[in-house]
C-alpha cells in the first residue's frame, strides 16, 4: 500500500530545477521576445508563449514526481488529461468564436445568391 | 432537393386551417427558404414518430404477455441493423446540415445595394431611424422588393429583433452593431417582436413592420417629420461636440482627419490593423484611448455617455458619408 | 431464498428503514438508501413548487393580456420555474434518488465509497436550495434561469445574488454525487461484474457524472462572477465596462448544455431497464445503447454554441456548432431503435413502469427529432427564443426525464418501500400524464412557428387559441403528477407487502430482500453472468458454473 | 451473519470503512476519489483562466498595463515559496508511506510555516498595497491611464483567482493541521497514508495553479 517510495535526491532535484525554471521565466519576461504575425489581425506574443511552456514544464515535474502520476497507472493519468482536455475544448472553441467574429459571411462561389429574376442555370461566376 | 409546387401548395393549406393560426405569413424572399427546410424537417420528425409509435403499439399488441411463463426467445445483437440505423440518421443529417448551413450562409450577408435603417433597443421600445432623417417608435416602414439591411445596437441590455413574416431574428447587444436584413415581398403590417427577454415591459417591446409600395414609402418619407437626414444630424453634432477643432479635414490637426476613411484598414499602435467599420467608429468615440493610433497623442476625450445610441449611429452616418463624397469624387 | 424472506414478517427482519428510529437517525445516516430518500423528500417539494409556479403561469397566459399577475411578478414566475425545476428538481431528480439507492446495490457493494461526502452531498443541496427558496419568499428573481448578462448583473434589482449564491452551493452537491459515483463504479464493482455486465443504467449514471463533474464547476463559477459583478458594480460581462456578454453565454452553456444531458440521460438509463423487465428481454445491442450513452455525454460538450446561433456569436462558429449538434442526435436515435427492437418478440407487460417507459420513448422522440429544427441554422434563426424552443426543451425535460424519473420511482418502489402500491392508480396517472403532457406542449410548438417570443408576459390576440389548449393541458398534467404523490405516500403504510422481486427483474437490486437490509447484501454477491438474463439460462455458463 | 465475516470483522483494521472489502479497494478508491476531484478543480480554475485568456486576448495593451502595475518582486517570492512547500509536501508524503512520525510532523509544520509565509506575503504586502493605490476592483477603484477599463478588468481577474487560490490554500492548512494532529496521536504509524497522500496531490495542484498565475498575472506586463 505504500506504493512507490522516490528517493529524496529524485524529490531535490525536481526541488531545485523548479527555482531554476521560475528563475528563468522571469529572466524571460524582461527580454523583448517580439511576436509573430498570423494573417492579418492577430499576432502571437512570444513572451506570452514562453512563459506559458515553461510553466507547462513545471507543471509536468510536479506532476510527474511530486505527484507521482509517473509512477500512477494508465487510468489516473487519463484522468488527469481528460481534465486539461475538458479545459482546452472550452477555451478553444471560446476563443474560436472571439476570434471570427468579424469575419463575413464572404459568399463563395456555390453560395452566391442567384439573381432573383433568371433562374440560375450553370454555376455563374460571383458578381461583385 | 427544391419542389416549389408542394412548398406554396402546404403554405396554403397551412393558411387556410380553419380556426386555429398555425402557419405565420411568409413575406420575404428568404421566408420561403426557410419554410421549405421547415417542412422537410416535419415532414421527417413526423415519419419517424409515426413509425415509432406504430411500431410500439403494434409490438405491444402482438407480443403482450399472454402468461407467465412466456419465454421470449434470446435476441443477438444483428450488426447490420445496428449500422443501419447509425449510417442512416447520420447521412440524413448530413443532408439537413449542408442544407440548412447554406441557407443561412447565403441569407447571413446583406446585398451591398441594400438600404440601411438603424435599429436602437432599449428597455422597452424600438427607436428606428432612416438615413433621411425620420424617426419612428416601434414601426419601421419600408418599401416592397428592395433589400434593407438594419443596422442594429441597444442602449442597455440585450435585446432581440424578431420579424416572424420576414423569418429573421439577430440579439441586439449593447456596444456592438448588427446588421440582418430583408427584402419584402407583400405589403402589409406585419409584427415585429423582441425576442430576448429584457425585464418587466419584455412584452411590450412588440411593433409592427408596414411594408409599402415604393410609391406609398415615399410619399410617407415626404410626409413623416421632416428634419435633417442622418448625415445632416451627425454633421450637426460632429461640431456642437467639438470634433471638427481636431480632425480637420486636411488632416493638419490634432486628431486624424476622417475623410475617405471608412471601411478602410487602420493601423493601431499596437500593431493590428482593423477595418474601420461601425463597429471600429462606435469604440472610437465611446472608448478613443483603447485604441491609440500611430503618431497622434492620446488626448481625445471619452463621449461615452455623453452621446446616446441614436447620435452615435448619426455622427457614424457623417463619417461615411465624408468616405463617400471622396468616392464619388474619384468616380467622377 | 428471496421467496423465504418475503414471507417472513416484517417485524422480524432488519431492514435500512427500521435500523434505527428517530430524526437524528436520518440527519445523520450514511446509508446511501436513506440518504436516496432525503433527496426524494427534498426534491419532491422542489418540484411541486416549481409546478405550482408552472401552473400559475398557464392559468395567467389563458388570457393575451395577462390575466393573473402584473408583467414582473410574471417575470419571475418563470424564471423561479426554471432555476427551481432544472437545478433543484431535475438535475438532482434520477441520479441523486435512483442512482444514490442503485449504485451500489447494482455493482453489488454495501455502500459507496465515500458515503459521508454522500451526505454531505445532502447537506450542500439543502443549503443551495434554501437560498433559492429564500430568494423565492423574498421576491423572486426575474432574469430568466439562464442569468443573460448584462441584464442580470446590472439591470435586476431582484436577488440575483441570492440566487447564483444558491446555484453555486447546490452545484457542489452535484459535483460530489457525480465523484462519488464514477469512482463506486470504477473500484466497488462485485466480483465477476465487468464492466460489459453492467447494467445500463449504470452505464447513463456513469455518463452522467462525468458530464457532473466536468461542466458543473465551469457553471459554479460563472455564476459566482454574475454575483461578484453584481455585489460590486464591475464590468466582467458588462460591455458597458468592457466586459463580454457573449463570454458569459459561451460559459454558461459550456455547462447548461451538457445539464440537458445529466437530465435525459439517466433517464435512458431508467428506460433501458423497465424496458428489459417488461418484456422478458435482453436490451437489443447493448453495447451500442451503452456507447451511445458515453458518446452523449462526450458530445455533448461541443454543441453548446447551438443555443447562440442568433445571439452575435461567430457565423463559423455558429457552422461548427451546428454539425456537432447534428452529430449529437445520432447516439439517441440509436437507442431508441435499439429500445423498439427490443419489445419485438417481447412477453410485454402493462404494468405502470412500462407505460412510463413507452410514453418517454415516444416524447423523446419527438423532443429530440425537433431538436433538428433547432440546430439547423436557417430555421433556428426563425424559431430561437419562441415557443417552439419551450415545447422543445419539455419535450425532451419533462416528456423525456420526467417520465423516466415517474417510471424509476414505480419500478423500484417496492424496493425502496417494501410496498407495492395500486396498480389501476398508477396506470391510471401514467396515462393521464401523457394526455396532460401533449395537450400542454404540442400548441406551443404551433405557437413558436407562428412566432410567439417566449418569457412574454402578454401577447398579441392571435395566439390566443394555442395558449388556452395549451393551458387547459397543464391542469390536466398538474392533476395527473398529484396522483402518485397521493397513492405513493398512502402505500408506504397501507400497500400490499412487496416481495424481494415483484416483476422477477433480473438484476443485482432484486437478489435482497425489500426493502433491503442496511449492508444491503448479507454476502457479497458474485456475477456470473450478463445484464438481463432474461432469456433461458445459457449451456455454456452453466458447464462453467458446474 | 456468518461467522466467518463476524471474525473477519474484528480483523479490520479501524481505517477500513465498512463498504470496502479490503484496504487496496479502500487505496484505490480514495486516490481516484482525489484525482477526480482535482479534475473538477481544473474546471473550476479553467473556467476563470478562459476568461482570463478571452481578455487578455481582446484587451492586450491594458492587461499589459495593468500587469505592470503588480510587483514582480513579490511574485517570484511567492512562488519559491510555493514551490518549497510543494516540496516539503512531497518529503511528508514521503514520510507517510515509509510511516516515519516524525518526519510526517517535521515536514507538516514546515509546509504549513511556507503556507502561511504565501499568504502573509499576499494579503500583508501585496493586498494591502493594492488598496492603498486603489486598485481593487469594487473598493474605490481608480486607474487614471488610458486604459482603465480594461485595468480593472484586469485587476477583477487578478483578485479573484489569486483570491480563490489563497482559499484554496487557507483550506490546506485546515486540513493540514488535522493530519499533524493525527500524526501526533499516532494514526499514521501503521503505514495507512491516504489521508496524508491525497493532501499531497491537493497541495501540488495549488502549487500548480500558481505556477500558471504568476507568469500570467506577474509577467506578462511587456517589462521589457
């Protein structure tokens, strides 16, 4: 029942590498990352990224030894995942919407509205 | 998939149940449409509860228990009727969704000629206003054939605009702009509701739509309260609230000069660039600092509570009209 | 040796009912039928106030311009009936009464793991539905039961406080039933229970609580922040203070959506079993009617955005939205094919469980065939917000869950009470409830058509005749539900002594004594074969029994 | 009742609940009980972070602004100190499974001395600043900058998870000083540390929930 019993320089060294990386996202934070530009609107934040892996790396050694999910069996760690699962459907289809809301309905081809008086017969070209 | 012979054939048969309303008038070009899905869907709904009920009344006669010691034999799972009865549904609700998913795309856009009258809800009435200047209280009145869009916002809470005729609805939220539209098909009054609820008076946010003949809608343009258009109010505000000492047209003051700018992009100093729509011009007046532009100082004043919805709607009409005066000129 | 108890006199036996005597007792038992029963009282009252709600509302829309109530007080008679009848009444309502007594007696355990959080479970209801209560005796809210924003933060003077304090609590109680019974079912099962032995309605319990405690705390703490902004007049979801009104309905519907299927859910559970019983027959694939359920509930979670297509939400979302929400009606319609083949060559029985179980499939159907009007985009625009939305959502809450929640409590009272109670009454209110229940709500889908908003306090002449059919329906439906009430209550002291197994169910539930003993099972029980055996005992498992 | 089972009955150890049929099942349960739990915990958190991102997302430039207004100083203190707990946590869990009572007690009370260091630091220097600058929302909030409204939609954000973690951890240390009273009285000798286990992986969570709040609060000020 004891279950697996991690040798203290294990518990030490996630202990230290932890600091070390709280160290290191805030050194981050005072440098200038820039972003990257996708499409026309938005830009990603570089500076908002590292500090989102790094913190998904901390997360993960607390999870893997202080919480022994590395030692936990296949159940527990879906457990585990189904919940950040859970997380990332609520925040991406969230943001998903946030993020076209401006957009129009752009008619394609195959929606362009059909000039009320000729029934349309072959596929004609959108007409501005 | 479109049979319009038995779509108006069940629209009349609707029509004329005795007694009971059960069918709203169809008066859009997009009410027939959305009927015609309406009643395939029914026609659906009703095929397979009929199926099913009969099919549970007659197994519950025929294999009703006759004594105790009935002894049912054991059924085993029979694959192909399992994946019979997942693939079918599935394929029929493919057909329904691409249906229905380009319906709705195709009616979401207004036609770019479309004639615009601004909507503004507020607890608990309608303030519908024309670009030529009339304004009206729970009525909109608008000519037959010609697509209208309705640009619409609310002064407090959310609100919905509701025209069962027409089959449209959009919430009206505050602080944003949302545009359904139209195009009448018969003359008449039809109703329009606020279907969001919105507190007490909820239930009286109910007007009528007066769908017109072209002539009718003019001479009722002449008649109604003849004031400035839209355009001529914003203009009128754009100086008594000072807007004129900063954006000078040429462009030479403290504030940029809003000549020819609408629906153009815009740099923002923080590097994005958005087309400057109503949306864009609404934040720029209520909220100017949220989005400082490159190489003029942030000073320009919050109007936010200063202007209601309807002088907002009116500066933004002078705004694009100052576009489209360039425009024109640059046509000509 | 079931037949040998039951014909023992009661007196001599120790059942969970006469352990123990006394108030305390109960306050603080930790016998998971009892507490099955705490909820049973609590929610009962909920539900008949939320009905009394209902009905005062039907009676007030006989008349256009409102007959009975000024506009506000209207206002808040819906918005009690909602809050009171989704959170207090049927969220609660199958898993907190039937699953609570079931569970651990269909896996064969003497008790869920943890039965103090069990009660605590209690408690944390009893709080949450005090305040709602409390709101209710004290004025009422009138925001509707969906809190839109920025009318619920920053327009009701009502307590709205009050009320999302009470959901908050209450949301808890749900999170703790759901915890306790996915881990019951995952590490108390009776040996020789696989989990394809299962029987069904522990696979929709199952179902269910993962949906419980995945969506509730998202709710719980939406909620909290309509407060928070409320308390101190900030702009979370206020665009007045730049706050994001859609976000708030995002959220919202992140969880209320997936509560639609912590209603009917179980409620298919329910059905599968009265199905399987009254007509001496294996559920017809069964492995499909259990996957299904855990596709709903997997699903489920992405079709929230059906309830926003009009509200400013993205058109491509709004795309999205609407094929998963296609896609979500696939596993019902599953089960109920599976359920109808089920009955074919079947030895059925009339009895009242049964009639509530056909009645839900056939509402079901038509509830969840509507919902296609629903999530396709062109004719939702036309009918979102009206009447053909409230006729749709009853069809599914009350047609669906109400009336497998009915069905659960006839089919195992004689396990929870020891008593039988009077047949031709129950049929007799079944009946009544399915003609009650269609007369109520099939006008209002004519009504949504025609367009009528719904929460409208009055209304334009020509709905009229809808509204009158559809309020003559609700006394009849409000008659129908006082039945069992009255003969369920009378049988608890004067019914016929039930047998252990009154309808010979197969069934872990039914191999101890009714009502059972507080351990629930003398000896550990040992599966040795499939959920509903009903058929004749196979050669193969019996060599291996040998 | 056999007398097998009545004999089997006095075998039980006093931690066994009677619903279980053996101290595995009884493991096993709690540990899925915990892990389930800590899933709603996500949610429950997830559902403020979306918000959070959402915001962020539409109010860049204020979120930024009003992150630069928090002092990094505190934050990164907070979090070292966080992350020490988590790690005498882990020593007392340690201590659990191999039934030291004294390391239960020495690593108990050094955790709860960081825990209640967390919040000292929170509420004595970095709360109380915040009042005085008026910048808590709801309380005399007033932000002169540009970006107001967004501030304090910053600053909602920013009271109300760090408000809710600090309860979280308040919580812990409840439950934290029940576990040294059972371990004085000596209720972890016999190597039963679930209680002591599951306190662990909530104590963790927390310290996870603050290892995402501090870039996210603290950092993303654009300080550069």
């Amino acid at each position: 029942m004891t279950g697996h019993v991690v040798p203290v320089r294990v518990y030490l060294a996630v202990f230290v590498s932890l600091l070390a990386l709280t160290a290191l996202t805030t050194w981050v934070a005072f440098l200038d990352l820039g972003t990257i530009q996708i499409g026309e609107a938005h830009k990603l934040d570089l500076n908002t990224v590292a500090a989102l892996v790094i913190a998904a790396i901390k997360t993960s050694l607390v999870g893997l030894f202080f919480m022994h999910l590395r030692f936990a069996n296949r159940f527990t760690r879906l457990v585990v995942l189904a919940g950040f699962f859970w997380l990332a459907l609520l925040m991406s289809f969230t943001l998903g919407d946030v993020n076209t809301r401006h957009w129009d309905a752009i008619p394609a081809p195959w929606t362009a509205p059909a000039p009320p008086a000729a029934p349309a017969t072959a596929p004609a070209p959108a007409v501005p | 998939m479109s049979m319009p012979w038995l779509n108006s054939a069940l629209y009349a048969a609707l029509q004329t149940l005795p007694g009971i309303p059960i069918a709203p008038p169809r008066a859009s070009t997009v009410a027939e449409g959305v009927d015609e899905l309406y009643y395939f869907l029914t026609a659906i709904t009703l095929f397979f509860t009929i199926t099913i009920f009969t099919i549970i009344f007659y197994f519950m006669v025929r294999y009703r228990r006759r004594s105790k010691e009935d002894q049912p034999p054991e059924t085993v799972m029979n694959l192909r009727l399992e994946l019979t009865w997942t693939i079918v549904p599935t394929l029929l609700c493919v057909v329904i969704y691409v249906w229905s998913a380009s319906l709705y795309f195709r009616n979401s856009r207004p036609p770019n000629n479309a004639m615009e009258v601004f909507v503004v809800g507020k607890q608990w009435m309608w303030h519908i206003q024309h670009p030529e200047g009339v304004r009206e209280i729970n009525e909109l009145h608008v000519p037959v054939g010609v697509p209208v869009k309705l640009t619409m916002t609310s002064q407090d809470v959310i609100h919905d605009f509701y025209v069962p005729a027409f089959r449209i609805k959009h919430d009206v939220l505050p602080g944003r702009y949302f545009s359904i539209w139209f195009q009448a098909t018969k003359t008449g009054r039809f109703h329009f509701f606020c279907s969001q609820y919105c507190g007490t008076g909820h239930a009286a946010m109910i007007g009528w739509v007066e769908v017109m003949t072209a002539d009718d809608y003019a001479a009722w343009l002449a008649g109604g309260t003849r004031g400035e258009t839209m355009t001529q109010a914003g203009e009128r505000l754009f100086h008594q609230y000072g807007c004129s000492t900063c954006h000078l047209r040429d462009g030479t003051g403290r504030g940029p000069s809003l000549e020819g700018q609408f629906g153009k992009p815009q740099k923002l100093r923080d590097g994005q660039s958005p087309v400057v729509d109503e949306g864009f011009l609404r934040r720029a007046i209520t909220q100017p600092n949220s989005m400082p532009i490159p190489n003029y100082a942030p000073v320009m004043p919050s109007f936010q509570g200063q202007l209601n919805e309807e002088q907002i709607l009116q500066l933004i009409a002078y705004v694009k009209s100052l576009g489209e005066e360039e425009r024109k000129g640059k046509s000509k | 040796m079931s037949a040998a108890v039951a014909e023992a006199p009661p007196a001599t036996r120790v059942d969970y009912l006469n352990a123990d005597y006394g108030v305390k007792s109960w306050l603080l038992t930790k016998d998971h039928k009892r507490i099955a029963l705490l909820y049973l009282g609590s929610i009962t009252v909920m539900f008949f106030v939320g009905g009394a709600l209902a009905v005062l509302m039907r009676l007030h829309l006989i008349d256009p311009a409102g007959g009975l109530v000024q506009p506000d007080t209207y206002n808040k008679l819906f918005t009690m009936h909602g809050t009171i009848m989704i959170f207090f009444f049927l969220i609660p309502s199958i898993p907190a009464v039937l699953g609570n007594f079931l569970v651990p007696m269909m896996v064969g355990a003497k008790d869920l793991a943890f039965p103090r959080i069990n009660l605590l479970s209690w408690y944390i209801f009893i709080a949450g539905a005090t305040l709602a209560l409390y709101a209710l005796v004290a004025g009422g809210v009138d925001t509707g039961w969906t809190f839109y924003t920025p009318y619920s933060s920053t327009y009701s003077n009502t307590h709205v406080i009050t009320m999302a304090v009470g959901i908050f609590i209450a949301g808890f109680s749900s999170i703790l039933t759901g915890l306790n019974f996915i881990v019951t079912i995952h590490k108390m099962r009776a040996p020789g229970l696989t989990w394809f032995r299962l029987p069904l309605f522990l696979w929709a319990i199952y179902a269910t609580s993962l949906i419980m405690i995945l969506g509730t705390p998202v709710v719980a703490i939406t909620l909290l922040l309509v407060g928070l902004e409320k308390w101190l007049h900030v702009g979370i979801f206020d665009p007045a203070l730049g706050g994001d009104p859609l976000l708030f309905q995002h959220l919202f519907w992140f969880y209320s959506h997936p509560a639609v299927y912590i209603m009917v859910l179980p409620g298919m559970g329910v059905v599968s079993e009265v199905i399987a019983c009254f007509s001496r027959k294996r559920i017809f694939g069964y492995s499909f009617v259990a996957f299904s359920s855990m596709s709903i509930a997997v699903i489920g979670f992405l079709v929230w955005g059906h309830h926003m297509f009009v509200a400013g939400q993205s058109i491509y979302a709004g795309l999205i939205f609407s094929l998963l929400s296609f896609l979500v009606a696939i596993p019902s319609a599953i089960k109920v094919f599976n359920w109808t083949a089920t009955l074919y060559q079947g030895s059925i029985s009339y009895d009242a469980p049964m009639l509530y179980a056909l009645g839900f499939i056939g509402l079901f159907t038509m509830g969840g065939l509507t919902g296609l009007f629903l999530a396709s985009l062109a004719t939702d625009v036309h009918l979102s917000g009206t009447y053909f939305v409230v006729a749709h959502f009853h069809y599914i809450m009350v047609g669906g869950a109400v009336m497998a929640y009915m069905g659960g409590i006839h089919y195992w009272w004689p396990k929870i009470s020891g008593r039988m109670y009077p047949d031709m009454w129950a049929r007799l209110a079944a009946a009544i409830i399915f003609i009650g229940f269609n007369l109520t709500f099939f006008p209002q889908f004519m009504l949504g058509y025609l367009g009528m908003p719904r929460r409208y306090a009055t209304y334009p002449a020509e709905f009229q005749v809808l509204n009158v059919m559809s309020s003559a329906g609700a006394t009849i439906l409000g008659v129908g539900y006082l039945i069992p009430l009255i003969y369920l209550i009378w049988s608890m002291r004067y019914g016929p002594i039930a047998p252990a197994n009154p309808w010979r169910a197969k069934g872990l539930e039914w191999t101890t004594p009714s009502p059972p003993p507080t351990q629930n099972f003398d000896v550990t029980p040992v599966v040795t074969e499939e959920a509903y055996a009903y058929g004749p005992p196979r050669p193969a498992a019996e060599g291996a029994h040998d | 009742m056999t007398e097998a089972a009545a004999t089997q009955g006095t075998e039980h150890p006093a931690y066994l609940a009677h619903q279980f049929a053996d101290e595995a099942q009884q493991f096993e349960a709690a540990s899925l009980g915990m892990w389930v739990f800590l899933v709603t915990e996500v949610a429950f958190f997830g559902a403020l972070f979306a918000c959070y991102t959402i915001y962020r997302h539409l109010y860049f430039a204020g979120f930024e602004a009003g992150s630069r207004l928090l002092d990094w100083r505190f934050g990164a203190t907070n979090t070292a100190v966080l992350i020490g707990s988590s790690f005498t946590m882990a020593m007392a869990v340690r201590a659990g499974q191999l039934g030291r009572r004294k390391g239960i007690i020495g690593w108990l009370t050094v955790t709860m001395i960081l825990a209640v260091l967390f919040l000292f630091f929170k509420f004595n220097f970095e709360w109380a600043h915040d009042y005085h600058e008026r910048l808590i929302p709801g309380f005399g909030f007033s932000h002169p900058g540009v970006h107001s409204p967004a501030v304090q939609l910053f600053f909602c954000f920013y009271f109300f998870m760090t408000g809710l973690h600090a309860m979280h951890i308040i919580v812990g240390l409840g439950i934290m000083a029940v576990l040294l009273w059972m371990a004085m009285r000596g209720k972890f000798d016999s190597g039963h540390f679930t209680a002591i286990e599951n306190t662990g992986l909530y104590w963790h969570f927390v310290d996870i929930v603050w290892i995402f709040l501090f870039p996210l609060l603290y950092l993303v000020g654009g300080r550069y």
